[in-house]
C-alpha cells in the first residue's frame, strides 16, 4: 500500500548531473510548483519553512544566507557533506553492548537524552551518563540519502528556486488549507 501511494524514483541523482543547472526565476508559478516538490520529496517532516512544516531539521526560511544553487543543491543530495552541529548525530555504546544512534534533545551532569528516530522526535531515550562507555560523533546526516530521487531536473530546478525565494510567504488560500495552523502560531 505504500509503496503505491509514495511517488515512483526518477532516479538516483547525483551531483555531475546537474552541472548545467539553471535555477527558474522565482516567480509564483515556479514558486508552487517547487513547493509541491518539497512536499513530494518530503521535506516537510522535518524542515519548517514559511512557518509549515515540522521542527526536526535546520529552518530552511534563512537556508539561504549559507548556501545557493550548486552548493544548496549538494546539501540536499549529499547531506552528509556539512553537518549542522545543532543536528548532529551521535553514536553511544553503553557499558551492557547497546548501541544507540540519535541527535542530542538535552544533556545534564547525570542522563543524556537522545531522540533516536526524528520522526517521534517526543520519544526521548535516556542514558545514564555512568553506563555510557563512548560516544562518537557521527559521519553521516541524520537526513536520509535520495530524497530528491523522487523527482524530476525540472522539479529540482523549482525547488531549488523555491527554497531560495527568501520572504516567500504561503498564499492565502492555501493557509486556511492546513487546520493544524489556524492563525501561523507566531513560531520564529
């Protein structure tokens, strides 16, 4: 069921693909079009961007101030590339042989709380700082690879311009769609 209902793999991108990459002008066109690949793609569970969207991620609203075209694009198809610290991902070996993988909710002198999967990000476990034997940072981007693999050059060309359209702001109408959000929640 599933399977049916995810969008089919155009293929596996990767970066010498796109060498020729035009990003489209942001108009509103191209603008809702690269919206609705942010949503194919899956962006939305775990990056907010113009207050929708859910917290796991970095903010792509200011994503930009950092990266553009190519070097946005890389992020995407190679998260592993540049880690965000805040996002880091940590392996924990305890002292019983467990092995745990997660980003870092909160720490104290005593326990460390780590979220192991980012999609129940309220699920927290807690490690007792005694039993912890190691903690290594992680190579690898709690963003899985191939997100992007869902979608056309085109539809990566818009979305590129939508993430890049700073200030870009959700249309009217299409607010009232989401109930969830009755009136932006004033999140920053």
């Amino acid at each position: 069921l599933l399977a049916e209902q995810s969008p089919r793999k155009v293929q596996q991108w990767q970066m010498q693909d796109f060498e020729d990459l035009v990003v489209p002008e942001a108009t509103e066109k191209t603008v809702m079009r690269g919206m609705a690949a942010f949503m194919k793609a899956n962006c939305n569970q775990c990056h907010v961007l113009a207050g929708h969207g859910v917290n796991l991620g970095p903010d792509l609203t200011k994503v930009t101030e950092r990266y553009k075209n190519l070097k946005l694009l890389k992020q995407l198809i190679e998260p592993s590339s540049e880690i965000n610290e805040k996002y880091q991902t940590f392996k924990f070996l305890m002292d019983d042989g467990r092995l745990v993988i997660g980003v870092v909710a909160s720490e104290d002198e005593k326990i460390v709380s780590v979220i192991t999967n980012l999609l129940i990000p309220k699920q927290l476990t807690r490690l007792n700082k005694k039993e912890i034997e190691q903690r290594v940072k992680s190579k690898v981007s709690a963003m899985p690879v191939g997100l992007l693999d869902v979608l056309t050059k085109e539809e990566i060309g818009e979305l590129l311009s939508f993430l890049q359209s700073t200030g870009f702001q959700m249309p009217e109408h299409l607010k009232k769609m989401h109930s969830h959000d009755h009136h932006g929640s004033g999140k920053k």
